[in-house]
C-alpha cells in the first residue's frame, strides 16, 4: 500500500505576518515613546515659558487697574471740589467783565477828551489867525497913524513942535525924528534944548549904529 502524500499548509506566511505584526507593534509603540518623549520635553520647556507670562500678563493687568484707577481718583474731583472751582471760574469771570468794562470807560473818556482837544486845537488855530489879521490890521493903522502925525509935526513950525519933542520920550521923539524930512527934523533939533537935543542925537545915532553897514 503506497503512502499518499498528504500536503500539509505552509506555516511560513502565517508566521511572517505574526512578524510583520509584531514588528509593527513595536514600530507604533517606539513612535508612541518618541511623541510622549517629545510631548514631555515641551510641555517641560515650554511650561515655565507659559508660566512667565501668564504671570507677566497678570502684574501688567494689575498695573493696569492701579494705573486706571489711580487716574479716574485723580480726574474725577469731588462735588465740594467742583463747586469750589465753578466759584472761582465765576469770580475770575466777573472780574474779567468788571475790568473789560473799566477798560472800554477809559477808551470812552480818552475818546471825548481827544474830540475836546481837537475842537479846542481848531479853535486856537482860528483864534491865531484872527489875532495875525488883527495885528496885520493894527500894523497897518499904526503905521497909517505914524505917517500922519508924522507929518502933522513937518507941518508945525520949528518952535511949536520943538516944544512938544521937548516933553516926549527921547526914543518916542527920535522915533518920529528919524521918519521926517531932514530939514524939518533939523528945524525942531534947533529949537531943543542942549540937553534933550543931545539925548535924542544919541538914541539916534544908536540906532543907526546898529544897522548893518553892507
């Protein structure tokens, strides 16, 4: 009786897939290890890192809220305070207003008073040249008068008028002397006395001296 050749299954591929599994467990479990190794080592470098500024956060908001705080205290005064100082803007207000209108008096007055010297600047000037016309005017009769009476002595004989030169003021006859015809004036220097002669001959001569010779 022959042997039947009976073919038993191959084992080899089951057991190489066992293998091929198992080294893919051990593949995964490395990687598992490297990514908690990794994992740890972060959150060990970066848990302080946090840490810091988590904390920094923390005193910068804490600063923050002092800072705020310390400002709305001091920007927001009290009511007394706030009446205190809405007194003292009135006060300095009214003060204000008390010397604008001190001011505008002042501008007022200085304004009528340079109207006032104006009309009296005119008037003096209106007033000057009425006192230049009536001097023009009294000039003119005086010297009118002197040439008439002037020549009422020319006409006087020697005697009568020597005896008026005689009672004059030596510069007043000299004065009317030296505007008449040389020979009248030397008929009343005739009949002068020594005395009053000389006299008038010197306020004359005097007078003539002081005029320029060119």
């Amino acid at each position: 009786m022959s042997k039947a050749k009976v073919k038993q299954p191959k084992a080899k591929p089951a057991k190489k897939q066992r293998n091929r599994r198992a080294r893919g467990s051990a593949l995964m479990m490395l990687a598992l290890l490297l990514i908690g190794s990794a994992a740890v080592r972060l959150g060990l470098e970066a848990g302080p890192a946090i840490a810091r500024e988590v904390a920094n956060l923390q005193q910068e908001d804490v600063a923050d809220g002092e800072t705020k705080g310390g400002l709305k205290g001091q920007s927001m005064p009290s009511s007394a305070e706030l009446q205190s100082m809405l007194a003292a803007f009135k006060e300095r207000e009214a003060a204000l207003s008390a010397r604008e209108a001190e001011i505008e008096d002042r501008m007022k007055a200085l304004e009528i008073a340079d109207e006032a010297i104006e009309q009296k600047l005119v008037a003096l000037e209106q007033a000057e040249e009425e006192l230049k016309s009536t001097l023009a005017l009294a000039d003119g009769a005086t010297e009118g008068d002197l040439t008439r009476l002037t020549a009422v002595y020319e006409q006087m004989k020697p005697k009568e008028s020597a005896a008026l030169f005689e009672e004059m003021d030596p510069a007043f006859a000299a004065g009317f002397l030296a505007r008449m015809r040389p020979e009248a004036a030397a008929g009343i220097m005739a009949g002068l006395s020594p005395q009053a002669a000389y006299t008038i001959s010197v306020v004359l001569a005097g007078r003539n001296g002081s005029v320029p010779k060119e």
